[in-house]
C-alpha cells in the first residue's frame, strides 16, 4: 500500500510499505527495512497542472535526495512538493523536467535550481529540461518529405506496340511503387504523330498505352487502378521518337 507522511520540514513523502499495519506504522522518510528491491532509474521531476511537484526515481545518498527536496521547497513552497525518491544505485546521473509553466523564464529557472542542486554533488548529473511553455507549440521535428512517386517513358518501334527490355525494367520500378502505395494509381498516356492518318496515328498510340496497361496488370496492378488517357498528338518539329512513346505516371 502507499501512505503519504510529512517530514523534513513539511515535505511531503509517499512510502510505498509491505507487511501489513506493522510496517505502515514503521514507515519513516528513510527506505523501508526488509523491502522489496526496487529497480535503479534516472531522476524525473514533473510538475503537475495541480501545482504538485512530484520528485521520483533513485539516487545514490541521503544528501543527495535532502538537496534535490530542499531546492525544490525553496523554489515551489513545501507544501507543493512531494519526494517519491528512493536511495540505491541510480542507473544514470540524468534529471528529466516534465510539466508545463507559464513562460520561458520559469522554464529556464526550474532548470537551474536543480543544475545548482546537483552540481554541488557531482558534476556529472546532466539535466534534460522538458517543461513545455503554456501556449507555446511544442517543437517537434518535421517529418521527412515522401519520396517523389517515379515515373516511366516507354519508346516504340516504328508502327509496333511491343515494348523493349530496356522499357520493361523502367515500369518495373512504377510497379514497385504502386506496390507499395496501393492508394495510388497508374495514368499512360499514348503520343502519336500529326502527319499521317491521324485514326490509324490514335489507335496505335492506344495500342501502345494498353501494352503498357498489359505489363502492370500481368505484375498484379489491378485494373481499376489503371487509367488510359486519350492519345495525345505530338506538336511542333521534335524526334519522331517522341511521337512514339507512352507515359506512364502516378496519381
């Protein structure tokens, strides 16, 4: 069971007691004879949205844990401040400052009561001052920008539908995203060229996009997530090339 007792000067004290009504009746503010070993920790000090500030976790002596509660009840009032710490072997010489105050100076200030506190008995204690500021966002780092979704650009032969081995190796890293992202879908969109007949130009740029559309379905892309675009005509004097590709891109 946990009592609460009031000693050093009005502090007050949880005890965490075993053995019934005897051992409660013995509890004092030094560790509990005959206890259960309790495991090591750093030191936390939280500051309650009640006003209670709350010390806990293990150091390594009595003046230790005496000069932590008395700068606590020199900056916060007696009253406030309750020791849950314990005496043994800390598992790290680190203090952590939880809670939320007003503005940044009482944040800076609880951070070096206990700096001055813990300085006087070792150096090597480090304060982690994670007090929050009322009204303040909390810093937080940003996440990482997702990668940009790739795309592909298939070349045909002159007159053919059939895609090359080089092609095949570029759609395979879209498949590989779609994959992944199964929330995404795959838009092809055929190019002809304006010379010519432009209905036989638009069929077999169509034709071009559904190979395409055959390559991602064959690699398990469902259909649904598969857009055909209408065939775009080529503009202006580019590589007649460029008449004969399709797009492959995501959305």
């Amino acid at each position: 069971m946990a009592i609460r007792a009031r000693a050093d000067g009005g502090v007050l004290r949880r005890i965490r007691c075993w053995g019934g009504a005897a051992a409660t009746a013995a509890a004092t503010t030094s560790a509990v004879q005959g206890a259960p070993a309790i495991a090591a920790s750093a030191l936390e000090v939280a500051l309650g949205a009640d006003g209670e500030l709350v010390l806990r976790g293990t150091v390594a002596d009595e003046a230790t844990r005496r000069a932590l509660v008395e700068a606590a009840q020199a900056h916060h009032g007696a009253s406030k401040v309750i020791d849950e710490l314990r005496i043994g072997a800390p598992s790290a010489q680190s203090l952590r400052l939880t809670g939320e105050v007003t503005d940044a100076a009482a944040r800076t200030a609880w951070g070096e009561v206990f700096s001055a506190a813990l300085a006087a008995r070792s150096p090597a204690w480090s304060i982690d001052n994670a007090l929050t500021v009322k009204g303040l966002p909390v810093e937080t780092t940003p996440a990482p920008a997702p990668a940009p979704a790739p795309k592909a650009i298939v070349y045909f032969s002159t007159g053919k539908a059939d895609i090359s081995a080089e092609a095949r190796e570029q759609v395979a890293e879209v498949i590989a995203y779609l994959k992944a992202n199964p929330e995404r879908k795959a838009v092809l969109s055929g190019f002809h060229d304006p010379r010519g007949n432009k209905v036989a130009n638009e069929a077999l740029a169509k034709s071009r996009a559904k190979s395409v559309r055959e390559l991602l379905r064959a690699a398990g892309i469902e259909e649904a997530r598969i857009e055909l675009r209408k065939p775009v005509e080529t503009t202006g004097d580019g590589s007649l090339a460029e008449a004969r590709r399709v797009e492959l891109s995501v959305e």
